[in-house]
C-alpha cells in the first residue's frame, strides 16, 4: 500500500471551474480573483482580502506596507518554514529569533519579551500546522511596546483563537494556498486586514505598483495606463487560481470537519503509545491539522529518523514537522546561530514527525498508517 503525506481534494466543481475560466479569455487577475476575494473576506470576518501569488509573496507585501525596512528587527519563531524569516531579509530587516514551546510548536510568549529592542518593529506569530499562537500575549506585547503584528497564517485556514478566525487579530494576516494546506490553488495566498490603509497599498504593490488593476480598467473601457507611484512587485493571482479557490472555499466547512475527525482517529488510536507526544489542543483553540505533527519522545525505542525510514520503508510518506530557521546555513552563518541556541526548536527540528492526513482518506488506509508505526 502506498499513502501520500497529503492529497488535494478536488471534484468536477474544480474543473467546471477551471474551464469556465479558460473559455472566457480572461487567465489573469480577474473577476474570479475578486469573487475568491469577497469569499475569503467573509469567512475570516475580515473588512478587506486581498489575493497574491503565494503566502511569501503575502508577507513581503505587507511587511512592506507596515514601513518595515533596513535596520528593523522582526521577532519570528525560531521553528517555522523559512518563508517567515526570508520576508523579513528581503526588507533588509532582522528577523530576531524566538524559541517555541514544544507542546504547541509555536512561539513561547514567556521569551518573547527579553527579545524586544529599540529597533523591533513587529512580531510574526505563525499558527503552525494549524493551531493558533497565543494571541492574546502577543497583542499585549504589541500594544505595551507599539509593535505591528502580521500573522503567519498560512497553515491557519479555519483555525480559531478564543472563537475568533486567525489572521483577523493583528494588522494583517497571511494565508497559503500550497497544495498541502487544506483548501489550495496550486501556489497563492490571501491578506486580510481591517485597516484600508494597509488593503490600498498591498493592491497597488502585488501589481507592480498600478493605482488601478487590469479589470478595473477594461470595465471602464479605458486605453491608457495607470499611474505607477510606487515600486511595485508582479505578485498577482490568476483567474484560473481564483476560480479553483471559489470551488475550494464551497467544501472547506467538509475538509475541515473530515480533518479534525481523522486527527481524532489518530489521536484514540495513539493515546496510549508513552514514547510520543500528540498534537495539542486546549480550551479556546480550535485546531484545524493542517498537518498531524507528533513529537518522538527522547524516552523512545527508535530514533525519528529510523523511524521515518521504516514508516517510508512500508509505502507511508512521512516529513519532518518543519525546521528550525535558525540551524539552517544562511541564517545560521549570517547571525553566528549555534543550534543548541533554541533548544525546544532544534528538538522539534530532530523529533517532530508528520503523519498522512487529507480528506478522502479510508479508515484502511489510516488504519495501515496506525498499525505500521505500534510495529
């Protein structure tokens, strides 16, 4: 038997959708765009969602319009995707690393504070693998210090903090489409943000810097070309992504309820296996596993890494949780990072696993997944 990590759940929705897009004429950032947008704005309770190419190009853009730049420091996790921290560097900005706390596997707010300087200007908390940061710390943080906070949500979609949607505490949230989230249009990402300030900006500079789109323009019947008062980014979605969204959006009230019901599957069946710690979850945080992370004990029979090669050994695709940003060569070498600097990251980083999870998943195969790693 052979089980993917993940695997996109698509229907002919997605593909009616698709070939509607094509039939039109109309690929780039279009109506679908804007329709995708309005769905996403609804369902996080945000004023404004604005799309892009993909969550990094989310966070550059509104790092941006936040007025982060050289000589700025940016407080991020130290165990993340490096997309959080490279956003930071392409503002020529300092992303100032964090360690986490390994029971959630996002930012430990106790530590947050000591790293606060002069020169910080924001924090990034990244919802990691689906489950909400401590926003409330982080915003008192924030306020005490007058600190921007742009939410790394990118594995947050559905995610909910105190009954409230991720992406909607800060100034601005970041989302992601990647195939291995739990709605995707192949690459793309979505900004939310109450503020019209900071909405107006990120839709000039993700097209190029243009005062007025391509759409608005041929609605208008105009021939000549906006003004271009900003430099801008080609950081825009396409009709054929926004159409996939619209069609993704419709089912993510299914995807999500069928992800939670198998991560609890995971969680019953795993319970009593000492050598491992299970995704956690506490009152007030809604968990939407994005990914199934566990932590390998350091008490465990088997290293993680053999571990992953029998799992894998047996057709199971298995991954590392993510990494730890700071051991990784150019940050570890640019700011002169040890590894054991971050202890709870770099031990996330050597220990965490990630099991299959995705939608149309049977009970056979989750079951094969269960009975290989009790083996």
């Amino acid at each position: 038997m052979k089980i993917p990590i993940t695997k996109p759940y698509f229907t002919e929705d997605e593909e009616k959708a698709v070939i509607e897009v094509l039939r039109s004429g109309w690929v780039c950032q279009g109506a679908k765009v804007a329709e995708f947008e309005t769905q996403f704005a609804d369902w996080t309770q945000a004023k404004y969602a604005i799309a892009t190419s993909s969550c990094t190009t989310a966070l550059h853009l509104t790092l941006i319009a936040c007025g982060i730049g050289a000589g700025n420091e940016v407080i991020v996790p130290s165990f993340t995707f490096v997309a959080t921290a490279n956003a930071v560097e392409y503002q020529q900005a300092k992303p100032v690393f964090v360690d986490i706390s390994l029971k959630s596997f996002n930012l430990d707010v106790e530590k947050i504070e000591e790293k606060i300087t002069r020169k910080t200007k924001a924090i990034i908390p990244v919802h990691l693998f689906g489950l909400s940061a401590e926003m409330g710390p982080i915003l008192e943080l924030a306020t005490k210090y007058n600190l921007k906070v742009i939410e790394d949500a990118a594995c947050g979609i559905g995610t909910k903090y105190k009954g409230k949607p991720v992406g909607t505490f800060g100034d601005a949230g970041c989302f992601s489409f990647h195939p291995r989230k739990s709605v995707t249009t192949g690459e793309g990402g979505m900004i939310t943000t109450d503020d019209s300030g900071i909405a107006e900006k990120v839709k000039m500079l993700r097209d190029h810097g243009a005062s007025v789109s391509d759409i608005e323009r041929h609605k208008k019947g105009e021939f000549t070309l906006p003004e271009y008062n900003l430099v801008g980014y080609n950081y825009r979605m396409t009709d054929i992504q926004g159409a996939l969204g619209i069609a993704q959006m419709k089912k993510l009230e299914l995807i999500l309820e069928r992800r939670r019901e198998l991560a609890q599957r995971y969680n019953e069946a795993l319970k009593d296996i000492s050598w491992i710690s299970l995704p956690w979850e506490m009152t007030g945080y809604h968990h939407t596993y994005q990914s199934y992370v566990l932590l390998i004990n350091d008490d465990a029979p088997v290293l993680r890494d053999d571990l992953a090669l029998r799992l894998i050994n047996k057709g199971i695709s298995v991954r590392q949780g993510t990494h730890a940003v700071h051991t990784l060569g150019y940050y570890r070498q640019k700011y002169n990072i040890e590894p054991a600097d971050f202890p709870a990251s770099l031990k996330a980083h050597n220990q965490s696993l990630t099991l299959p999870l995705y939608f149309n998943m049977s009970a056979e195969e989750q079951n094969y997944v269960i009975d290989a790693l009790k083996e």
